[in-house]
C-alpha cells in the first residue's frame, strides 16, 4: 500500500495555518477540481497531489517547494520500504521465516489487514436485524 502520510500532514496544517484559512472544498476548487473532496482525501492520506499541481499548491498555501519535495520523497521512501523490508515470509539460507515485525501502525486504521482467503465482514447496520423470509407460497405449506 502507498504512503501518503507526509503530504497529507503538510497539506493539513499548511491549509489551516493559512491566513486565508482555506475550507478543502474551496482550496480542491481553487487547484481545479470540480469535486471538492479531493484535498480531504489528500488529508486523510488516500491519494496525493500530483506533481503537475505540486507548484499550483505552493504558490496558493505559500509553501516552499523544498517542502513538497521533501514531503514526496518521504512518501515515497516509506512505500518503497514497506514492499522491500516488511515481507510477511521470506526465505533466507533455505529456511522459512514468518517475519512478525511488519509495521502496520502507517496502516489507514478503516482497513483491516485481510489475508487471502479471508472473508471480510460488513459491519451491520443497527437496522439490519434478521428479519422472517416472506413466505411467497413456493415453500411447503404450514399446518396450523
């Protein structure tokens, strides 16, 4: 999974230091986006800002362009590590090694961890209660 942890907190507290103090659907707008969820998506680390808009941002939150590119090269660090040295198993010297010390507090905490061939559960909804299946006559019929 990718990391988007320090873009996302720079994105954040840039926005709210801002003098402007800008809203995210008014700062997704003023990037070009008709949808203005996409800077709270930035700020809860789902997606990141692409380069193209990388200086559009600097200039409209004042942020030095060193600081995005800071942000960005963590980012991407952090992804790059997580595939490299957190390997559920791995094989060294001809032995299996199941290794227990994979990082997961970087996880989105909504998601989670599922292996294959696991099912994942839907949480139910307090109005989901099982309800009687209405008999449509095609099952037997009850005796009284």
């Amino acid at each position: 999974m990718r990391c988007f942890q320090n873009m996302a907190k720079l994105i954040r507290s840039k926005r709210l230091g801002h003098p402007k103090s800008y809203s995210q659907s008014e700062l997704s707008h003023m990037l070009g986006y008709k949808n203005g969820q996409f800077i709270s998506n930035v700020e809860r680390s789902l997606c990141s800002i692409p380069f193209k808009m990388l200086r559009r941002v600097s200039e409209i939150l004042d942020i030095p362009l060193e600081d995005l590119k800071i942000a960005v090269l963590k980012d991407q660090e952090q992804t790059i590590n997580r595939y490299l040295y957190s390997s559920q198993k791995r094989k060294d010297n001809n032995l299996l090694v199941v290794d227990d010390e994979s990082d997961e507090s970087d996880e989105r905490p909504d998601k989670a961890a599922t292996h294959e061939g696991d099912e994942k559960k839907q949480p139910k909804d307090d109005d989901s209660e099982e309800k009687p299946q209405q008999d449509y006559g095609y099952n037997e019929k009850k005796v009284a």
